[in-house]
C-alpha cells in the first residue's frame, strides 16, 4: 500500500539553526514527491515538488529512492518559516490525488 | 484570479442528517479533487473529477459521493451523517488534472456533527 510517513510530529529551532524536516514514502512504483506548507491562518499551499528540483523560500528536499525518503532541508531558518509541512505522495502524473503523510510543526523561536 | 472557493465555510448538522457542500475551482480550472482533514487520520483523499467524470476515489463508505458540473463547479454530499464525519473538508482545483501542474487548495468546509 501507498504510505507516506513524516516521524515527527513537531520540531523545534532556533532562528539561524539549520532544519531538516523527515518524508520517508512505501510505493513500488516511480513516485512523485510533493512538499505543502500551511501558514497559520492561510491555505494549504504547495512549497516544492521534486520533479522541478526548485529551491523555494531557501528549502530544498532530494528524492533518494534508494532510502525511499523526500526530506526538506533549509540551511538557516527564520521565523517566518513556523508553519505545518505536509509531505505528500502521487503515483501517476495523471492524476492530482495526492497521499498526505501526517505533518510536521515546524516552530522557529526568536 | 480569484483563488478556491468554497461555501460554506462552517456547518452544523446532526446525526443522520445529510450534508451537501460546495467547490468553485479557480477559472479555467477542470481538475478539483476533496480531502477530509481530522486531526487522527490527517488528509485523506475523498474523490478526483475532472471534465465532469469521476477520475479516482478514496477509501470512504458509500455515504459520501459527490459529482462535478459543466461549469467545473463540484460538490460533494455525505448522507446519514455519522460523528466521525466532524472534519475539515477541502477542495482542490488544478488546470489540467495531471500530478505535473500546481494544485490550489480552498479555505475549508468545517462541518460539526453533533
């Protein structure tokens, strides 16, 4: 079955601290791997996708299908970064139905 | 462009009482796709539509289903409302219904099944 699994619920830093926040999927197949932030208060929103191997906001995440992991990394985080990132799975690029993994709380204190 | 929409935003109901809620995707958008949030089982994928046809569902009993119009406009309807329906409802809409293009996600339906 189709899983994907974020291990922490919630991680803490400080402002400057380098981050990683942990996706690791269960698909046999070739995977697309998705990173959605939420904002407090706003939608949820995507961040980054790894078929475009983009930095947004400072944040970039590796496909590693050997690890089958999808983790985002930012090398010094800001406060503005506090948000809940949800990592996301497809299974075909034909359709938008997307496996949510659980969520992680990333919380930059001052 | 005016972004997701979805109306209403909160909902009371009560049990066994039928539900129907609503998704206008952004303009020129034929892809919306439904997800319930709850804070047990996270977000999990209800249905896809795309050009008026049901593309892919989730694993959810047959009180929910939901359809989409002409116009791209969807809904989806939940029957014989049970407490665990209590969730956050959310709609996505996308241009082209391929996991390539960015998926734009609505404000919520909150509904509360008392």
């Amino acid at each position: 079955a189709q899983r994907v699994t974020q291990p922490e619920k919630l991680l803490s830093v400080f402002k400057g601290a380098p981050v990683e926040l942990k996706c690791n999927y269960s698909y046999s197949g070739s995977p697309e791997l998705f990173w959605y932030v939420q904002y407090s208060r706003q939608r949820l929103q995507l961040l980054l996708r790894h078929i475009s191997r983009e930095s947004i906001k400072g944040f970039t995440a590796d496909l590693n299908k050997g690890e089958t992991s999808f983790h985002l990394k930012k090398p010094f985080a800001q406060e503005e970064d506090s948000a809940m990132y949800y990592c996301a799975l497809s299974t075909s690029l034909n359709t938008d139905k997307l496996i949510f993994g659980t969520g992680t709380r990333l919380q930059v204190f001052p | 462009k005016a972004g997701v929409t979805q109306t209403p935003r909160y909902l009371i109901k009560t049990r066994g009482q039928q539900v129907t809620l609503s998704c206008s995707p952004i303009s020129g958008h034929r892809s919306v796709s439904w997800y319930q949030q709850t804070p047990g089982q996270g977000l999990q994928f209800l249905f896809e539509y795309f050009s008026e046809t049901q593309r892919n569902k989730g694993n959810f009993p047959g009180r929910f289903s939901g359809r989409q119009f002409s116009n791209s406009r969807s809904e989806m309807n939940v029957s014989t409302l049970e407490l665990g329906d209590s969730a956050l409802y959310l709609c996505a809409s996308s241009s082209s219904g391929q996991g390539s293009t960015t998926q734009y996600f609505g404000p919520g339906t909150r509904l509360t099944v008392l």
